[in-house]
C-alpha cells in the first residue's frame, strides 16, 4: 500500500528544474524509483524499518554532525 506522496521532493525538483529522469540520472537511479518515491512507495516500508530496528529516519540515513550543502552535492 502507497504511503503519502512526497510533494516536497517533488517540488524542490521542479524548482531547479529536474524532471524526473534527470534527477535519477544525477543520482544514480531509475525515473521509476524516483516516480516511486514521489508517490509514496518507500514510505511505508522507510517506516517499518526504522520501528523493526528502533531507530529513526535521521539514525539510518544522515551522520551526525555533518551539515549537508545541498550546493556542494
């Protein structure tokens, strides 16, 4: 089952002007895995994850003390 869509990630990449296969080439994914994520299809799954290992979003994908530039990426 679809979690909530991700607008925000849909947004910020209308923003710089990315469709979405531009965006998966960028980062060394498919346009569907991208689609994928946009409508919500990892949500679910990203969230029983983190409760299976009794961690967070932020534990699993962000290190602490490192401030991420998006302009650097």
């Amino acid at each position: 089952m679809p979690g909530k869509k991700n607008l925000r990630m849909k947004a910020a990449r209308a923003a710089v002007g990315l469709s979405q296969a531009d965006l998966a080439e960028a980062v060394g994914v498919t346009r569907q895995t991208i689609g994928l994520i946009e409508a919500g299809g990892y949500n679910n799954l990203c969230v029983a994850i983190c409760k299976t290992l009794h961690v967070t979003l932020n534990d699993l994908f962000w290190e602490d003390g490192i401030d991420v530039d998006p302009n650097a990426l």
